[in-house]
C-alpha cells in the first residue's frame, strides 16, 4: 500500500474513531434509575387520546453482584477489555481488544517503516548530491503515522479505564421490578394559530 493510499484511509479511520469512542462513552456501561409519574393531563377542552402503552420484560437487580471498582481497573491496566469482562459487559471486551490490537499494530508497522526510510535517507544524504527528498517525504510520513497511532491507543487506553471504573461503580444501582413504555398521542395547541387551535404530537414516556 503506498504512502498516499494509507494517507487517504487514515483521516477517514480517524473520523471512524473518533465517532465511535464517542458513541462509546456516551452508552451507559448500566443505566440504573428509579422513577414514576403518570403522562402529563391532556390540554383543557381538547379530546381525550388512546394511550397505547407497551409492556418491556422485567428487569430486576437484586441477582446483580456489586462490581469491586479497584478490580476492574487492575484488570483493565493490565488488559484492555479485562474490567469490562469483570463488569459483565460482554460485548465491550472485542470492541477494545481489537482496536488496541489494531491501533499497536499499525503503529510498530509506521515504527519500522520509519526506522527503515530513516536510515535510508541517512544514507542518501551523504552523497554529493544531498539526501534523497522523497526518502526524506517517506521517513516523516510514517513518523506522523506512528506519533498518531501511539495517541490513538493511549486515548483508547484511558477510555478503557474510566469505562470500567465508571461500569463498576453502577454495578449496584438498585432496579425497579417492571420496566415500560409509554406512547401517548397528545392534543396541544398551536401557538401560531393561537392558543385553542389543535395541533398533534407523541408523547413518549419510559418508566423504570
């Protein structure tokens, strides 16, 4: 593959990384909440709506063991993925493994391809004529590509951590036993037709 090619998949993998990690964090590793209410009291004098509400399976957190936090980031400093797995959250553990797998692969590929142009450009530059300007062009291209991919894996390191520390610490958040959710069509007014003039919504309402 040459320089130009990687140079192209390399801004685009960038973009893919970064949504990715940010699609990441913004998953919680175990979302626990309590909560109640009734959806909001229809407008005065409009039509009454169908409620159609929709039954979820049952959620219970009473066979949950608390998770140890200093477990999960012992585990996860000595291997990406490890604290997730500790954490039962299974489906994370390929998700680190394989990009830092990745991520430490392309960069002691771009290490010794920097090594190898770098030596070569030495050499060149001990003729007459100069070095060699596209040695010079390589050897610097596959030290970006290596500086870049050692950021990556530490970045995906440090989200590895947080994420099982912050898995851990939720690992006991108590759970209501029923879990629903709640569609209900609303009648509202229409502020630019004033305030009587029937307007139509959704109104969604998760119950946990």
């Amino acid at each position: 593959m040459g320089a130009g090619e990687r140079i192209t998949r390399g801004r685009s993998f960038t973009v893919l990384i970064c949504a990715g990690l940010a699609c990441l964090l913004m998953l919680p590793g175990a979302v626990r909440a309590q909560g109640s209410g009734e959806p909001p009291p229809p407008v005065a004098g409009a039509p009454q709506a169908d409620t159609l509400l929709v039954k979820a399976d049952t959620v219970s957190g009473s066979d949950r063991v608390p998770k140890s936090t200093s477990t999960a980031l012992i585990l996860s400093a000595l291997l990406p993925g490890a604290g997730q797995f500790y954490n039962e959250s299974y489906w994370k553990v390929p998700v680190f493994l394989g990009l830092g797998g990745y991520f430490a692969y392309e960069f002691f590929y771009a290490l010794n391809k920097y090594n190898e142009y770098s030596n070569l450009y030495d050499l060149s530059a001990q003729a007459p004529s100069g070095g060699n300007e596209r040695l010079r062009s390589l050897r610097d291209f596959y030290r970006q590509e290596r500086d870049r991919f050692g950021w990556y894996f530490v970045i995906l390191y440090i989200v590895n951590l947080v994420d099982a520390y912050v898995d851990a610490t939720l690992s006991d958040f108590k759970i209501d036993d029923t879990l629903s959710l709640r569609l209900t069509p609303l009648v509202t007014g229409t502020a630019a037709l004033g305030p009587m003039a029937p307007g139509v919504g959704v109104g969604l309402r998760l119950r946990f």
